[in-house]
C-alpha cells in the first residue's frame, strides 16, 4: 500500500515537472500580488522583502495551489469569471424567497425538509467541489455528501429549492470545465 | 454627488442589516438543526457582501490610492467568506449526519 | 454618517442577541456550533464599522480579516471534533 502511494506521488512529479516553472510563476505572481494589497505600501524595502518572501513561498509551493498549470486551462478561468456573476445573481435571487420564508408567520406549514439524491456524471475533483459550494450557497439546499464519482445528496428545505437542482446549475459547472457529457 | 453617495451606503448597509435580521430570526424559528443552517450560512454571507458594498461606496468620496487598496482588502474578506461560508456549512452538516441525527420533516405528510 | 454607522453598529448588536440565545440554549452541541458561527460573521462587519467611528479603518479591517478566518477554522475545528461522538444527539427529539 505504502509502495504503491509512492509509486503514485513519483509519476505525479515527474509528469508535473514540465510545467513546474509555469505554476511557478503564476504562484510568484499570485502572492506578489496579495503582499501587495495587503501591506499597502510601496517602499522600495518593502517592496523587495515582498519579492523574497513571495518568492520563497512559491518555489516551495509551486506544486500545491496551481498544480499542473498550462495555458490552454486559462479559458477555465475566463470562463469561470463569466460564470460567477450568474452565481451571485442566482444566490440573490434565491436569498429572497429564504427571507419571505423566514419571516412568514406560518413557517412551518411552508417549509418542508427532506433530503433528496442525484447522479451528476461530473468527473474532476474541482467540478463536484464547485458544484457543491455553489449548491450550499444557494440558499434552500445544503450539500451533504458528494461522492468522487459524481453522486450528490442535497438536504432542501422546500419543494421548490429542489425541483430544478441537477439542471441548469450543473450544466454551467460542466461549461466551464469543459465536461460536457 | 455626495448625497449620492451617502444614499446608496444607507440603502446598502440598511439591506444587509435586513438580511442579518433574516438570519437570526431564522436560527431562532427553524424547527431543527439541518433547517437553522439555510438561514445561518447563507443569509449572513450575502449579509456581509451587502454591507462591504455600502462601506466601500463610503470609501468613494475620497478617492486614492490608499483607499483603492482599503476596498480591495474589503472584498478581500468577502471573497473568503464566499469560500468558507459553505465550506464550514458543509462540515456542520457532515458531523451532524455522522452522528446520526434525524432530520426534521413534517407530522402531515407523514400521516 | 457617523451617526448613522453607530446606529448601525448598535442595531447589529442587538442581532447578535438572537444567536446568543441559540447558543445558550441550543438543543444539540451544532446547534450552537451554527449560533458562533452566525455571531462571528456579524463580529466582522461589525469590527469595520468600529474602524470607521475611529476613523482607523486602514487598521481595522486587517483585525477583520484576521478574525474571519479565526471563525472559519475554529468552526471547522469544532464540527470535526464533534465528528465521531455518537450518541451525543439523543437528546434533541423535540417532539
């Protein structure tokens, strides 16, 4: 078993190292970045203690935030940052319908917990993760489990949180990482 | 211009106190634990997007490059708790399923 | 407006009463795993608005960022530490 984990970690490495410099970098750029908004100022000091430090961090962990990085995955990005306004205006929108909920004076003959399942057929790890988180911050569904191979099991306070879940919202997961069936 | 400004803040910090309101209204009237967490994790995020949205409004009316960087350490904060918001939700409700407990569901339906 | 942000700060602390009572007498051990977490993301807005009413928010809103991932991960601390014990739970049937 332990040889095995090995085994498996040596090929991720060795396949990973041709784009090591690539996450690199992206890795520099990313912590330059967060120094940057963080500290708030632009001593030429601080500056370069900004530069060693945020190059430190991204030579040790170049491997772990943007792992296997390539160019072609920037239309991922691009196409999740078309993909974020849509969330935000499906959590406002739905965020309502929880505040009327709340507020009704008859609560509990309106809401109606149960917990419903649903086959996804989505295949990478940071799809389902996607996918759950945008269902948790829809309000009316919590995702309880998701399985590595797609499965979902979704408590929903009410019928109509519940009814439309696995359509619209997966297919837009599914576009931006481009797992189209 | 100024008036502006200040009537948007209000609208926007007002909204947000109306969604914090709904939260914790909500945590107290929900029948059970699993129902209490719709209002808890997901009122108070967009409670908190609302609010920042009101404060760096404020910021606008006196623009630099430091107050540039204020709002964007702002957002900051909204942007993780947009990431941790359903992740700590998602932890509460794994622990509460691990332990076995039953969710709530309505006496008439079941007859 | 700085009238108006204290109002502000003073009615959010007053919500913050509702979650309290959860806390304090939450049926289940989650229930007030979920009041902490709701009071602690009020806690953050409201050390923002503390900044402005100082005038200090350049300071204040590194406080604010610090103390919302201090809430995440104590929530996420709890809840795991709250996984295996089963049994706990029998108590919250409220019929």
């Amino acid at each position: 078993m332990k040889e095995n984990r090995s085994e498996k970690q040596g090929t991720w490495s060795r396949k990973k190292s041709g784009s090591a410099l690539f996450s690199f970098c992206i890795t520099f750029v990313f912590m330059f970045v967060t120094w940057i908004i963080l500290s708030g100022k632009f001593d030429p000091l601080l500056l370069g203690l900004g530069i060693f430090s945020s190059a430190i961090v991204a030579w040790f962990f170049h491997d772990l935030l943007f792992a296997g990085a390539t160019m072609e995955q920037a239309g991922v990005f691009v196409r999740f940052c078309r993909y974020m306004p849509w969330l935000v205006m499906e959590i406002i929108k739905a965020n309502f319908h929880m505040l009327y909920l709340v507020f009704h004076p008859r609560m509990r003959q309106l809401i109606d917990p149960h917990i419903i399942q649903f086959q996804t057929g989505l295949k990478s790890d940071i799809a389902i993760t996607t996918l759950a988180n945008a269902i948790t911050l829809t309000p009316g569904t919590v995702t309880i489990t998701a399985t590595s191979e797609g499965g979902f099991r979704v408590h929903s306070i009410d019928r109509k949180s519940a009814e439309g879940l696995p359509g619209v919202m997966r297919d837009r997961v599914a576009h931006v990482y481009g797992e189209n069936r | 211009m100024h008036i502006l400004i200040n009537i948007a803040a209000i609208f926007f910090l007002a909204m947000g106190l109306i969604f914090f309101l709904g939260g914790a209204v909500g945590i107290i009237r929900m029948p059970d634990f699993y129902s209490r967490l719709h209002p808890a994790g997901k009122l108070d995020t967009l409670g908190i997007f609302a609010m920042v949205l009101g404060l760096v409004i404020y910021n606008l009316h006196h623009f630099s490059i430091e107050v540039l960087l204020l709002s964007i350490k702002m957002f900051l904060i909204v942007f993780f708790v947009f990431l941790a918001s359903p992740t700590a939700t998602h932890s509460i409700v794994d622990a509460g399923m691990r332990a076995g407990l039953r969710p709530w569901t309505r006496k008439t339906k079941k007859e | 407006m700085i009238y108006f942000f204290s109002c502000i700060a003073v009615a959010l602390c007053l919500i913050m009463v509702l979650p309290l009572y959860r806390c304090l007498f939450g049926p289940t051990v989650l229930d007030r795993l979920v009041g902490v977490n709701a009071i602690g993301s009020k806690t953050v807005v409201l050390l923002l608005l503390i900044g402005y009413l100082y005038g200090r928010v350049d300071m204040f809103v590194d406080i604010a960022l610090a103390y919302a991932f201090l809430n995440f991960v104590a929530v996420l601390a709890a809840s795991r530490y709250f996984h295996k014990r089963k049994g706990l739970y029998e108590e919250s049937f409220m019929e």
